[in-house]
C-alpha cells in the first residue's frame, strides 16, 4: 500500500482498474482499519447497493469531506434526516416538471448559439468551461428560480476550487487541519464562501418576496422553505442552506461532466457527428424544442447514455456498511469499506461486449437503466434525483449545439480523465467552433 499511495494520488480510478483486472472482482486492500474492499462484480454491486442499502451508512472519508461544503444535505446524510428531506425535494422533479427542464435549458442553450453567431466572436472556446456555466445557469434557474448568467462563471470556479480541495484532503493522510490557515485551506473556505453567498441570496429574495405577498414559484427553494422547519416551526436556514449547496454542487457539475466527455467522443468519432447533426436539424428548427420531441432524438439521448457508461461523472460510489454483508462467498464485516467504481462496473467484460468501444448503437432503442451493469446515476433507494432532469437537460444541450456547430478538437491525441470529485479532463477541452450550414 505504501508503493500505492503515488499512484492513487496520480489516478486513483487507473489504481482501481488495475486492482480489479489483477485480482478479480472482490479485492481486500491490505490497510489495518477498516477493513477495505474493491467491489467490481455487477451483480454484487447491485446487491450491494439495492438489497443491502439498510445496512450501510455514508459516513465514508468520501462523503464525509464532501460534507465540508455541503453540509449534511441529501447527497452526504443518513437517515435520519435523509428520508424525509427526499420527501420533501422528490416532487421537484417529478416527471411533470421535466418540460421546464426543457425549457429552462433551452434558454440558456439559444442564449449561447445567438452569441456565437455575433460577429468578433473568438473562434477557440474551451467546452468544458462552456458545459459548466450553461449546466449551473439551468440548476440556478430550474431549481432555484434564479438568473445566475453574471454570476456563474465565478460560481463554477468556485465549485471546482472547493471539490478539487476536499479531494486533495482525501488524499493526503497529512493533510492540515482546516482552522489552519494554510493557502489551501483559505482558498477551500474563500470557495465556500461564494457559494454560501450565492445560496444566501436566493434565500433572502425569497423571504422578501414573500413578506412582499407574492406567491410562491412552487420550485425546490419554495419546497424547502416549507418542508425544513424546526421543532418550533421556525425555518431551518442551515438545513435549507445545505440542501441548496447540495444542489448547486451536485446538479451542475456532473451534468457537465458527461456534456464535456460526449462533445470529445463525438469529435473522435465523425460518422456519429454527421448523425446527430443529421438528426439534430430534422428535430429542431425555428420553434423552442418541447419535451415531447426529445422521443425523436435518439440518437443524441443513445450518445449521453454511451457516453455516461464510458466516462461516468461520479465514477466512484462508498459505503461504510453496518452489518456484515456476503460478497463472492466471503463475509465482509461490520464496520468495512466498500469501494465501487461505476467507472470499473460498466466496462466489466462479463456484461458488456467491447467494453472499451464508444458505440452509441447499443442504447438505440433500449432503455438504458435496466441493462446489467448500467450504474452512471447508482442504483436502490440513494440513486441520483436528479436522473431524468440531467439526461433531459444533457440531451436537449448536445442537440442544439450540434443543430448549429461542430467542434473540432485542438489537439487530437487522447485525454486521460483526472479523477476528482467528477471525471474532468485536466486541461480543459479548448476546441475550433465550426458553424454547420444550414
Ligand atoms: C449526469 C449527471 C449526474 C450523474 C452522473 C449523477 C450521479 C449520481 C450518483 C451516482 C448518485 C448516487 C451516489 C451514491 O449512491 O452514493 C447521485 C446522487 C445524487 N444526485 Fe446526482 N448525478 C447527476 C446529476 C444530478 C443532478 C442534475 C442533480 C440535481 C439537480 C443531482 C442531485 C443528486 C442528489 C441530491 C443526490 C443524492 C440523492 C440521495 O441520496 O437521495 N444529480 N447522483
């Protein structure tokens, strides 16, 4: 383990992956406490995840790093208080309030083609910077019912100061203290701060709105605001306030994530360009897309659920379990921790044929949640909330794009993806944005 600790610093997931295709589907690591296992099997992975999910906690030095900026919001906390706070946030994306999914990203979408098509515009842009701001503008619209557009390029900064530095603390066994006043730990907690500045705004819009009588917009804020009350009934600001980070951190980056990866497997691979391309104009013309139309974009919706297979924004999933739980034949005690990479699950080759290939073909026409071994969003009763509001709104963002440009990649040669909190590639993805003809 102590030859490990460079390589799982450099790239934990290539750590991984080595460790499955050396040792199997089930890998004890050899650290004294806790007891430490790589889960790599889908089914196991499955069981795991959906039958065993009572007996497992998230207090994990994941979630519990995660934790320094969201707090104990629905993506980091057990239950109690977890349950009830899913309650309370589910109807916000109930099926029902995905068309102003749609609409809200075809705003920001439009807003950024009309810009592009304005003369003097530069003509490298770096996507993945792109894919940020127009993701967090949606969450910061759609769920916060804000207009976030001068906001967001320092939100998104904000966002990959604060997740790349609760990673770094993850990985460093000597990691200072956070009262310290290290650079790191200022630049961690000036991060912080925006984002808790951002939130607060919202919050404070919505009590004067509210003492000013108008109605509520019925979006997430508002059922938080009237879900999260204190003993006493008062609102629980702090609780509210973590959701809301939660949200902001988890809803934008991810989405993101997979927007960035599919736009550098399409470059790679023309023949589906011209598809989507092909597709994306027989779809949408001068009316706003609905959410009625995305059944005619298979094409786009087959290349984002490909792409989350090869290149999934939350590659790695743990769980402190609380009860022992059998996997291959062995019983894993109380108290372990169970690493699962969907990452590692969705090229094992028991499940998937060329695991390694980019080919959108095998989602045509197949819902891609019930195949085996498909885990981008987790699986059982902590799966992603936000599943079909991030394949609606990453669907919608890679047909528009591709209705009006195609990107072309400054440099061709393959990207390793850093592995922090998401799959990012390190350096961006600057590309040449080349208008398609009408
Ligand atoms: C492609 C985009 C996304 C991916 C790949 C993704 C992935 C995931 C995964 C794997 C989990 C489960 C983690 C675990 O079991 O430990 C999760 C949970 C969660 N996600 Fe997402 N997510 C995405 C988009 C979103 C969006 C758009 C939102 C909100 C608008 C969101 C909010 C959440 C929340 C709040 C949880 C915690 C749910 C709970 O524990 O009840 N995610 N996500």
């Amino acid at each position: 383990m102590l030859a490990a600790i460079g390589p799982i610093r450099r790239n934990p997931l290539a750590f991984l992956t080595d460790m499955q295709r050396r040792h199997g589907d089930l890998v004890q690591f050899p650290i004294p406490r806790p007891p430490t296992y790589l889960v790599s099997h889908p089914e196991d992975v499955r069981t795991l995840l959906v039958s065993g999910s009572k007996s497992q906690s998230k207090r994990t030095l994941q979630y519990d790093n995660l934790a320094t900026v969201t707090g104990n919001g629905l993506l980091t906390a057990d239950d109690p208080p977890w349950r009830e706070r899913r309650r309370v946030m589910q109807p916000a994306f109930h099926h029902s309030e995905l068309a102003g999914v749609v609409a809200h990203t075809n705003d920001a979408v439009s807003a950024w083609v009309d810009r592009r098509h304005m003369p003097g515009q530069p003509a490298i842009v770096d996507l993945d910077e792109v894919m940020m701001e127009l993701s967090l503008q949606v969450v910061a619209s759609a769920l916060f019912g804000s207009d976030w557009r001068n906001l967001a390029g320092g939100l998104t900064r904000s966002t990959v100061v604060a997740l790349d530095s609760v990673v770094a603390r993850a990985r460093n066994p000597l990691a200072p203290p956070r009262w310290l006043p290290t650079p790191g730990n200022r630049r961690l907690t000036a991060a912080i701060k925006t984002l808790d500045s951002a939130v607060d705004a919202v919050l404070d819009q919505r009590a004067a709105s509210a003492s000013a009588g108008a109605a509520g917009a019925g979006d997430l804020v508002d059922l938080l605001i009237a879900g999260l009350r204190d003993r006493t009934g008062r609102l629980d600001r702090q609780a509210v306030r973590d959701e809301l980070v939660t949200f902001l951190v988890a809803g934008h980056e991810t989405v993101a994530s997979a927007l960035t990866w599919a736009w550098y497997l399409v470059a790679r691979h023309p023949e589906v360009a011209d598809r989507l391309t092909a597709e994306a104009k027989a779809v949408i013309g001068d009316e706003q897309l609905q959410l009625s139309d995305l059944s005619e974009l298979p094409i786009a919706r087959s290349v984002i659920d490909e792409t989350l297979r090869l290149y999934p924004p939350a590659w790695v999933i743990t769980r402190r379990l609380t009860a022992p739980a059998p996997v291959r034949g062995q019983e894993l005690p109380a108290g372990s921790l169970v690493i699962m990479s969907p990452a590692i699950v969705q090229r094992h080759p028991d499940v998937w044929s060329q695991p390694d290939t980019f080919d959108p073909g095998r989602f045509m026409g197949v819902e891609a949640r019930s195949l085996r071994g498909y885990l981008p969003f987790g699986l059982g009763p902590r799966m992603c909330i936000g599943r079909d509001f991030a394949l609606v709104e990453a669907t919608v963002v890679l047909a528009i794009m591709a209705r009006h440009f195609r990107f072309e990649p400054l440099d061709s040669r393959p990207i390793t993806p850093l592995a922090s909190v998401t799959l990012r590639p390190p350096t961006g993805l600057p590309v040449r944005v080349i208008p398609v003809s009408d």
